[in-house]
C-alpha cells in the first residue's frame, strides 16, 4: 500500500501535470522522467482522478524509491487496495500536488 511517507519523499522527484486541453489517446495518464501527466479529459470521474494519481505514485515510488520492475496490475491493484484502506492520501495528495482541485 502507498504510504503518506512515501508521498513526502516523491515530491522531491516528481512533479504532477494537469492537462485539461490535449486528448491523448493512449491513456489516463503516464510516469516519464519526474513528470506525471494526467489527462483530464480521460478522466471520468473524481474517484477516476484519485484511483488514477495513486496508480501513478506507486509507479513513481517503484522507480525512485524501491528500484523494482514493476507489473502493471499489481500496480492498479495497490492503487485499488491504497483508495480503499487509506483515502487519506487522497487529501494529502491533492494538497500537495493539486491545489487547484481541492
Ligand atoms: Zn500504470
């Protein structure tokens, strides 16, 4: 389960980007380099959004913080298992990433 500790150290690494504008056809959102991209316009809902930045920290932390290959479904599902254990994070993350979405 992602951890509000490993949000903290995250920041230093990784930035979070809000595309309202462009369709991207691939996906919901992507981890490249430090920049996680989200694409608003996948987005369905308020839970999506949520659901969607913790998947992407856990890539994050996978690849900055463990140093582990990581499976996409184990992935979505620490996202699913994060969302229902610790919506906490949610808060936390938006606070500090997304302030205009609080
Ligand atoms: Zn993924």
């Amino acid at each position: 389960m992602l951890k509000i500790e490993d949000v903290v150290k995250l920041y230093e690494f990784v930035d979070i980007k809000l595309n309202y504008f462009k369709q991207e056809h691939c996906c919901k959102a992507f981890f490249e380099g430090r920049t996680v991209r989200v694409f608003m316009k996948n987005i369905d809902s308020e839970k999506d959004l949520e659901l969607t930045l913790i998947h992407e920290l856990i890539h994050a932390r996978n690849w900055y913080l463990l140093d582990v290959e990581d499976d996409e479904d184990e992935v979505e599902d620490e996202a699913v298992v994060t969302y229902n254990n610790n919506h906490e994070i949610v808060k936390f993350i938006k606070q500090l990433y997304c302030p205009r979405l609080k």
